[in-house]
C-alpha cells in the first residue's frame, strides 16, 4: 500500500501525452504552377522573347536587304567597336541625355510637382481649371501633339504671328533651336502625368504636420525642404523611373517636328536606331544602337535609386 493510499489520498492521474505534431502539409505544385502558367508564357513570348532576340541579334550583321539578308552571320563584338567610334552615336547619347533631363527630370517632374503644391487645398472650381487643359495635352495622341507644335513653331506658325504682332522679330524655331522645340513639346504634353502623381501623394501627407511646422515658424521653402519632400520621396522615385523611362522611347514626336535635324541637331537614340535599321537596312547594328539606349535607361535608374535611397523606391 502506499503512502497516499494509507493517509486516505488517491494517487493523481498520469498526465496525458501530447499527440505528435504534423508535420506542415506541402502543397503540390501544380496548384500554383497551372495558374501561372499562361502569365508566364504572356511574359516569354511578348517580353523575355523579343529582348532575348534583340540581344542576339546585336552580335550578327543581319540586314533587311542584301546576301546579309539572306545568310546573317556571326561578327561578335562589331557591331559594338562600330559603335564605340561613330560619332553620331556619341551625339545621339548626349542628345537623350539633354532630351531625358530637360524634359522629364527637369520639365515634366518640376512642373507635375509645382502645379500639384498649387492645387494643393484648392477648391474644385480652381482645381478644374488648371487640370482640364493638363490632361487635355495628356490625352491627345502623340502624333497629333507633334503636328500642333509644328504648326506652332513654324516660321509663319502662331508663335511667329504673335511675335510679329507685338513688333518683335521670329525666326525658324524648328531650324535654330529643335532640341530645345522637342523638349518644350514633350514637356507640354506628359507633364499631366506627373501632376497626378504628386496629387495623390500630397493628398498622403497629414495636414497637421505641415501646420506644426508652419506654427515653429518654419518658411514655406523650409516645409517643402524638410517636410514634404521628405513624407513623398517613394512617390518621387517612382515618377522619375517612369517618365524617364516614357521620355527615352519618344519617337513620333521628334521624328514628325524636326526628324532628327537639321542635321542630326535632335537625332535621339530612338531615331538614330530607326535610320540604321530601317532607312540603311542595317538591322545588326541598328539592334547594337537600342542596347546602348537601355543601357541609357539602366544609367538613370540606378541614379535615382542611389539619389533616393534604395528602400523609398
């Protein structure tokens, strides 16, 4: 008899064993590999295919005309040593990089984010007047937006007619100045993108922060500085990679104002490449030409990404 037993007590119930754990259930992988397969194969035929293509097609001296045309062969780096010492390669580089910065970094971002800080808290009266002709520019077709401004600036276009009018002198403003015509036109016409942005992040950004800071006395460049900026840095970023990335593929809107010249005074990269490919036949080294303009947009991208701050993008 035990001890328990003898004092009157019962001895206590063994404790129970707990059941072993399960391991977790895997599922199988066809349960997500069906779903995902028409995506990716969207992707490789219509994104990864072509790149791919374009890729090979840089190292090969493919024509659309010629025995090039009919038997393309191997020529490995070429195409790119070709590239490396043809001056209108390096002017067409130096003119996207004029065009990117003059008309998205600098035109479309600054004037996106000043016109949404002004729009800012106003009533919809306002809000409607400045944004209708914005979008207005937006949505017109690009080829439409390049005929405008050429019919702008022409030498007997409104510009020069108002000029005229107000007794001063005009000039060929497509002749004397194209890159800077091309820029004013692509500034016109993609700025309401960036305005939208700015819109819906300022609309993030509490009201009461910014009042506190006007309460410490701080001024109105100091907020913008130290306040605003700061609460829209993911929002900036991301504008800058876009219309960046929307400015180094215009084409129809140079090639229609000013076809690269005179000259080759606006020839971007986009309708450098054209020329090279499609007017000499040169598909090889044309394909050479648009690697060099994603290598352009690369460059960009990781400045921002470095500028910003890699974790705000």
């Amino acid at each position: 008899m035990s001890v328990l037993e003898t004092r009157g007590g019962s001895a206590p119930a063994p404790a129970p064993q707990a059941a072993p754990e399960r391991p977790p259930r895997r599922r199988p992988a066809s349960r997500w590999l069906v779903p995902m397969a028409p995506a990716v194969v969207l992707l490789a035929v219509f994104f990864a295919g072509p790149v791919v293509w374009s890729v090979l097609l840089s190292f090969t001296d493919a024509s659309l005309t010629g025995s090039a045309a009919a038997q393309t062969s191997f020529v490995g780096l070429d195409n790119f040593v070709a590239l490396a010492q043809d001056p209108a390669v390096w002017n067409a580089v130096v003119l996207t990089v004029v065009f990117v910065v003059g008309s998205a970094v600098v035109g479309q971002n600054g004037l996106g984010l000043s016109l949404a800080l002004m729009l800012r808290g106003r009533g919809t009266l306002v809000r409607s007047l400045v944004t209708l002709p914005v979008m207005a520019a937006y949505v017109v077709p690009e080829i439409v937006a390049a005929f405008v401004w050429y019919a702008f600036l022409n030498p007997e276009g409104t510009l020069n007619t108002a000029l005229g009018g107000l007794g001063l002198p005009g000039q060929s403003w497509l002749f004397t100045v194209p890159i800077l015509a091309v820029v004013l036109a692509n500034i016109w016409r993609g700025t309401a993108f960036s305005m939208l942005i700015y819109l819906a992040a300022l609309s993030q950004v509490p009201a009461d922060v910014d009042e506190q800071a006007q309460i410490d006395g701080a001024s109105g460049w100091a907020r913008l500085r130290f306040v605003t900026i700061p609460m829209i840095r993911r929002a900036i970023g991301t504008n800058l990679v876009l219309v960046t990335l929307q400015t180094l593929q215009v084409f129809t809107l140079i090639f229609v104002m000013t076809a690269g010249g005179p000259g080759d005074k606006s020839e971007t990269l986009p309708l450098l490449m054209y020329e090279q490919a499609f007017q000499y036949a040169a598909l090889g080294y044309g394909t050479a030409i648009a690697l060099v303009l994603l290598a352009v947009g690369a460059v960009f991208s990781l400045g921002y990404i470095r500028a910003i701050g890699k974790e705000e993008i």
